[in-house]
C-alpha cells in the first residue's frame, strides 16, 4: 500500500543538502496533490556565545530567512505546487522541527536533506536529521546528496 501524503514539510537552510531536499519535496508535493510547508530555523544558540549580542543580529538572520523562504516558495508554485506555506522558528533546528513546525504544519511527512557532518561532529553535536528521524511525529524522508539519482542518469 502507499502512502497518500497531504502536507508535506521540508527544512531549507540554503545548503546544497537542503536545496536536493526541496527539489524532491517538490515532486512528492506533486504526485500526491499535497500542500508543501517551508521552514527555515534560525539557530538562536549562536547568538547566545554572542558577548555583546543585539537585536541586529536577530533581524539581520530573520531578513535572511525571509527572503530564503521567499525564493523557495516562488520556485514550488512556479513548478506547480499550488498550496505553500513558510515558517521560521527560532531555536534548536532540531526540536524547532520536529516539535513547533511538524505540529504548526500539521505534517505527514517531513523532509530534509542529510548533513555533511564527520563522525565526529555527529558525536559532538549530533545531527538534525538523525534527530527528526528519532522525535518526529510523523514519516521522515531523509535525501542524500551524494547518492546518484539513477532516473535522470544515462
């Protein structure tokens, strides 16, 4: 049996992994007649070692994610998606995801791209996406950006 997917939201951050993440979301999207939710999270931790942290930093990272979220939704409707919706949230990526945005969004299915983080830094600091995999609420689908995709090759 497959699964019917409704709402189906991607985390986007502006790197190559996210941007593969998105393009998939797309035609998931797509195939499924689904509404695409966008988030984007901005880190607040970092500016928590800032010594003399001010507000500028947080509008200038909102700014940011404004028009990143802009561009994203652009490109879905210009490829067909016909019901999007954007989030920012502010926190740890990995909770903002699986706690405030799933439940804001009311996801079926969230999407994200795989980090690029060394076995290491998963140690240290962990990964978003192993997170989402564990505390989500609903299906995840992980995409990888190093795995060839075999329909468009020739």
């Amino acid at each position: 049996m497959l699964q019917q997917y409704e709402r189906v939201l991607v985390a986007v951050d502006g790197s190559k992994e996210a941007e593969r993440a998105f393009q998939k979301a797309i035609q998931v999207a797509n195939r499924n007649d689904a509404a695409l939710g966008l988030v984007h999270v901005i880190d607040t931790r970092a500016f928590s070692s800032v010594a003399n942290y001010d507000t500028s930093m947080a509008d200038k990272a909102t700014e940011y994610a404004d028009e990143l979220l802009s561009g994203y939704k652009e490109d879905a409707l210009k490829a067909g998606v016909t019901k999007v919706e954007s989030y920012i949230e502010y926190g740890s990526p990995k909770t903002a995801i699986t706690k405030e945005a799933a439940k804001a969004f009311q996801a079926d299915l969230i999407m994200c791209g795989a980090t690029g983080l060394n076995a290491v830094e998963r140690l240290l600091i962990g990964s978003v996406s192993e997170y989402i995999i564990r505390h989500s609420p609903c299906d995840v689908l992980v995409v990888r950006n190093d795995v060839p995709d075999y329909k468009t090759e020739k």
